[in-house]
C-alpha cells in the first residue's frame, strides 16, 4: 500500500501469485476484502471443510471404502457423522482474533452455519475460518500458535440442528 490508499491491482496480483481464495487489508479507514471462486481444483478433488460430496466426513468415508486401511486411526462410534473442518492452507493456527481476546469458540460450543472458528495466518495473512454447518464443537485439535498443514483436521463438530 502506498500513502495513496490501496493499490486494488497489487492486491489482485497477491490474489493470483500465492493462489488465495480471499484477501482483506485495512488501510487507515478504508478494508478491502477480495474473494474469487476456484473452479478447477489445484490440488486432487478434496473439499476443504472435510465433508465429503454424500454430507459425510471424508475420514469416515475412506475408513469406511478402506476398512480400517493402515495408517489411519479407528474413528470411535460417537464420531460417526461428526464434520471435520480441515485447514484449506498452511499456516499459524490462532483460536482467538488477538492474544489479549476470549477464543472464538470452545470445545461444546454451539456454532452456526459461517460462525468463526479460528484464524489460520499465512504470511502475514488472518483467513478466518468459518464453520461449515451448524452443531457442537466436539474437538479442536491443533493448539494455539501450532502450525497446520493444508488438509489438517483443525474440528470435530457434531451437526445438530
């Protein structure tokens, strides 16, 4: 940004060079948030909330196609049906919007539908998680500060009405 105001066609092309699907930049008084859609996954077919196209999470699916296939841990009976958030990039995973703030949500929560979940920071970058459906918090697995990888489970949510 200069002293100008915000230059849209910079931020167009950080939108492009690094492959985000959304960017937002506060400049004195003014906040821009850019978003584009991706049609054409880069990475193999592979929803980024962790829920597969049936509505079933996709661990449970390949536990289920595999039987149980080495490598991938025994889902327990009560999470059968639960939706796993999965991290859609690398980055810091922060559980408040500041150090000094109360976490966005904690395990029992009821959250709704694009209720924040998480910041996962990417070079210098706060994408805010939403959550993709609305029920209980059952698990947050990464630890505040912890680097997650893309694809990473970051929640467990029981889907309840």
């Amino acid at each position: 940004m200069t002293g100008k105001g915000m230059d849209i066609e910079k931020l167009l092309e950080w939108l492009k060079k690094y492959d985000l699907t959304e960017l937002t930049v506060r400049d004195g008084k003014f906040l821009v948030t850019l978003k584009k859609e991706s049609h054409a996954a880069p990475f193999p077919r592979q929803p980024l909330l962790g829920i597969d196209e049936s509505g079933g999470s996709l661990a449970s699916s390949a536990r289920a196609s595999e039987g149980g296939a080495v490598g991938l841990p025994a889902v327990p009976a009560e999470t059968a049906g639960w939706h796993e958030v999965k991290a859609p990039l690398v980055g810091t995973f922060y559980r408040a919007p500041s150090p000094d703030a109360e976490p966005f949500v904690e395990e029992g929560d009821r959250v709704d539908i694009n209720d924040k979940l998480c910041i996962v920071e990417a070079m210098k970058i706060m994408n805010e998680i939403e959550s993709p459906v609305r029920g209980i918090v059952r698990e947050i697995c990464p630890g505040n500060k912890d680097t997650v990888e893309f694809g990473q489970v970051l929640f467990r949510i029981e889907e309840r009405e």
